[in-house]
C-alpha cells in the first residue's frame, strides 16, 4: 500500500537517517598502525607495563594524574606523528562490555579527529569476534552526534577507526567489527529518528521514510492510513489521534529471511514500537518542564523497531519478523479524545479512558491484537510507556515484563550480551482489578501504585496468550550528557537488545 504525501510546514528530514556521513565511519583492522592516522590510542592498566608506543613511562603518566583507571584518559599531542593517547583500563583483564565502554571513551578523547586508530593487546579477552563487535560498537556509537539541522556544526565526524591487533587476530575481530557496524548504524538510524523536531518527522514522514529504507534493506514496508485504520477497528489508534491535525500511520514491515537462512522449522517473530510522534498528553495535557520537552522523544519504541528491522538481512537472520509502527500525536483540541469517552480496539475490547496520557497502551493494544490474530511463535513490543518505569529504575535501566519465564530470560540474556541493561519486574494479576471498568470491558489507567504493572497489565489482555515481551523504556529513552558509549539525546535503547534476542530466539512453545 501507498500513502499520499502532503507538504510539510517545515524542511523535509533526511531522506535516508541510516546512510548520512555521521552513521557510516569506516572500522579496519590490520596488524600495523596504518599511515594517515591522526590520533592513536593504548590501553594501560593500573598496574603492569606501559605501552613504549606512548614514549612516556608511568611516573610521568601519574604526574599528569593519569593512573589507569578506568575512565581516565590523557592526550598526549606529538610534533609530528600522530597524537597519542592513554586509555585507563583498570585492574583486571576487560570483560567484553568493559571494551565497548573503553572503546567509547577512547572514541570521545580524540573526538577532535577524523581519523583514530586504537591498539589492543593479545592479553585482552578470548573471544575475538565479540572483541571486534564490542570495539566497534563502542566508537561508532560514543562518536554520535544529532547535527542534522545545525548550519554550522562543530562536530568533527569520525571517518575512520583502526583497531590493531595481532596478526592471527585479524579475520576474526574484523568479523565482529563488521556485526558491530550493522548493530551501531541501527541504532544510530533509531537516535536519528527520535532526535528529530516533531515538525519535522510526523507519522506520515515516518511512513516514507520507512518505504525508502524498506527498499535499501529488502523488507515489505505497507502503510496503513486512517481509512484503513477504520477498516481494521483499530480503534485505540484511531481514539489518540481524535485531537491531532496529523494522519495516524500504522506502518508494518516484514523481513523474510532466504530459504538458505531460514530455520529448520520455521518461526515467526511480531515486533511492535510505541509511535507517539508528539506527546502532549491530551486532554490530560501534560506539565510544561523538561519531560515534556522530550516528548518528541515518544516515539523512540518504534524507531528502534525500525532500526532492528533494517539490521536483520545484513546479519543473516532466520526468522520471519512483522513489526508494526503505531504512529500518531496526542494533542489537545476540540475533537480530542475526551475522559470518559469509550474506544473499541481491533477485536472489540471496549476501553473506557480514564487519561488521556495513558495513550500508548491504546495504540499498541490494536497492533498486539493483529499479532495475536496471523499465530505469531513470540510477541515483543517496546515503548517508552510510563513515568512509573522511570521513577522505580531511573535513567539507565529498563523495565521487563512478560507472560512466559523462559521467553524472559532471553530477554535477560540479550540485556547482558548488549549492555542494555533491564530488570524484570512482576506482571502481578492482583492489580488487574485497577483496570476495571464500570461501563466497558476495561478502563486504561490503573491506580496511584504499580503503574508500569498496571500497564504491562493491559497490553497483556491483547496477546491471546502468546508467548510476549513487554519493554518499558520510558526512563532509558534519552541520556541528559555523555556517557560512555550512550550519546547526549536519544540513546536509540532497546535496538541492539532486540536485534540479540532476535538472532539467539529459540521459540518456547
């Protein structure tokens, strides 16, 4: 299906995120630090010898205050070869999250350079593909930076990064830096997304930005407008986008993987990604401070949908996945949703609206029902869904729920493989009560307690029993500085996680 686009008020967004020069950095590898590199990077530990490329010897390191410790690092400008710098290791031997982190604040210490290389002894690690994986992604994803509208931006984007290792080493971390590539520009495709003004990126512009990748990454992209959201009884999504002057979108894609790569028995996986691509809470419109501000960023579960789907052909993926892209705003006016009004999700599930805040748990509610309907093997869905999430795990963990154990702890596994970091709170039935309604099926918001629960709670209702993931990223969504490889604005969480849990999946039922 297509949709008819409409002039926008404000200047179009790149038309391809995934592909501008700030997302496509080259990562080599070789044995020897190449010509042409304008800063290089050593490890040196606590204790132990310094490298002697660095041409200083640890009383001078101690001196300038550098001691080793991780997240230390020191510049040391030369007159003529390449600047070298010291990167604090710490006292053990780095564990594979330990690389992406020391990646990314050596990638951060030289962000004055186009071109860095960063030398890694035989001593670290074992597992030379994930060395490579990590490595790669800690520099691409520690160099980002949102500079789509600056006239003048003073960013200095990375065009390349060396990583010298030895000799026998070679295939195999150029192989995980090449995985590490794909799971980075995903991300950075999802960072780019939510980044994004909302003026500049409605439902509609997502829908043609998606027809565009779909077709550079072979996936079946179909664009479901609001005449076809009628057709479905997709009313949760119909019922948010009452107040808004924008289209709602429903965009789905599909990856079918090659007959060589399929499984022995086939799987079908169903995505679905929170699209609010504004916020404002509706009638029950929100507090002008700075979460409001970010609710541009509402809409950072379906971009890293989008992002993982983009990386599946590239990495080889077995399974089918169909994503869907629930996308509209919730805005304040006289046709909005109004509380007390009842909406009829796809299905027939009527929902008395108690919030209009409460919106996402609506609009996904009619993309889990579809899913529910084709018999998917697992369902996960991710979305930046409540405060609650935020309040209880703060701004760097993510909430999990879900309705089968052994489809969770993969969830878990992907989390710790990723650096992604999630708990898994309880899908508790005994505040189901706080759903019910007096005059429909079930109303949208709970009580004052447990509200990610709550929430968790009604997207269950729509999943007809099929094993489902639930991911709550509204506290991870965004990062207020630099940290380590998590970039200052939109962190594009949950894209890596995803793609993991995609590529391990081992159905359950």
């Amino acid at each position: 299906m297509t949709f008819a686009s409409r002039k926008l008020i404000s200047p179009a967004f790149s038309p391809t995120p995934s592909l501008r020069p700030g997302n496509t950095a080259e990562i080599l590898v070789s044995s020897d630090v190449p010509a042409g590199i304008e800063a290089v990077g050593y490890l040196v530990g606590t204790t132990g010898t310094v490298p002697e490329e660095l041409r200083v010897d640890r009383d001078a390191l101690r001196h300038a205050g550098f001691e080793g410790k991780v997240g230390q690092t020191l510049l040391l400008p030369q007159p003529e070869s390449p600047a070298l710098i010291a990167v604090g290791a710490g006292e053990r031997t780095p564990t594979v999250s330990a690389l992406r982190d020391l990646a990314a604040t050596f990638a951060r210490a030289g962000h004055r350079y186009h071109r860095i290389g960063l030398v890694v002894g035989d001593d670290v690690g074992t597992d030379s593909t994930l060395i490579g994986q990590a490595l790669a992604e800690g520099v691409l994803l520690a160099r980002y930076r949102y500079t789509e509208l600056q006239t003048a931006p003073k960013h200095v984007p990375l065009v390349s990064c060396d990583f010298v290792v030895a000799p026998a080493r070679i295939e195999q971390v150029a192989a995980g830096a090449g995985v590490g590539r794909i799971l980075a520009r995903a991300t950075n495709l999802a960072r780019d997304l939510a980044n994004t003004p909302p003026g500049h990126l409605t439902a509609v512009d997502l829908g043609e930005q998606t027809l565009q990748l779909g077709q550079t990454h072979g996936l079946e992209v179909s664009l479901f407008n609001k005449q076809h959201l009628i057709e479905l009884g997709c009313g949760g999504l119909l019922g948010v986008n009452a107040g808004s002057a924008e289209e709602p979108l429903m965009i789905q894609i599909t990856y079918r993987p090659p007959a060589s790569a399929s499984a022995a028995a086939p799987t079908h996986l169903a995505l679905v990604g929170k699209g609010i691509m504004y916020d404002s809470g509706g009638i029950s419109l929100k507090p002008s401070d700075p979460m409001h501000f970010a609710m541009k960023m509402d809409m950072a579960g379906a971009a890293a949908v989008l992002g993982v789907m983009t990386a599946l052909g590239e990495l080889d993926c077995r399974h089918t996945v169909t994503a869907r892209l629930m996308c509209t705003d919730n805005m304040p006016s006289g046709s909005a949703m109004k509380l007390g009004d009842v909406l009829t999700i796809r299905g027939g599930t009527t929902v008395e609206i108690k919030n209009s805040d409460a919106e996402g748990r609506l609009v996904m509610s009619d993309a889990l029902a579809l899913a529910a309907e084709e018999g998917a093997d697992a369902i996960i869905d991710i979305a930046t869904l409540t405060g609650a999430a935020l309040m209880a795990l703060g701004t760097h963990t993510a909430a999990l729920f879900g309705n089968n154990q052994v489809l969770i702890d993969q969830g878990l596994a992907a989390s710790l493989a990723t650096d992604e970091s999630v708990w898994q709170l309880p899908l508790e039935h005994r505040y189901r009560e706080q759903l019910d309604s007096h005059v429909a099926d079930m109303s949208n918001m709970g009580g004052k307690y447990a509200g990610s629960t709550t929430a968790a709670l009604f997207l269950e209702e729509f999943v007809d029993g099929i094993p489902w993931l639930h991911f709550d990223i509204a506290g991870t969504m965004q990062a207020e500085k630099d940290d380590l490889w998590r970039s200052q604005g939109a962190t594009g969480f949950g894209t890596r996680l995803l793609i993991e849990l995609i590529r391990r999946f081992v159905p359950v039922r």
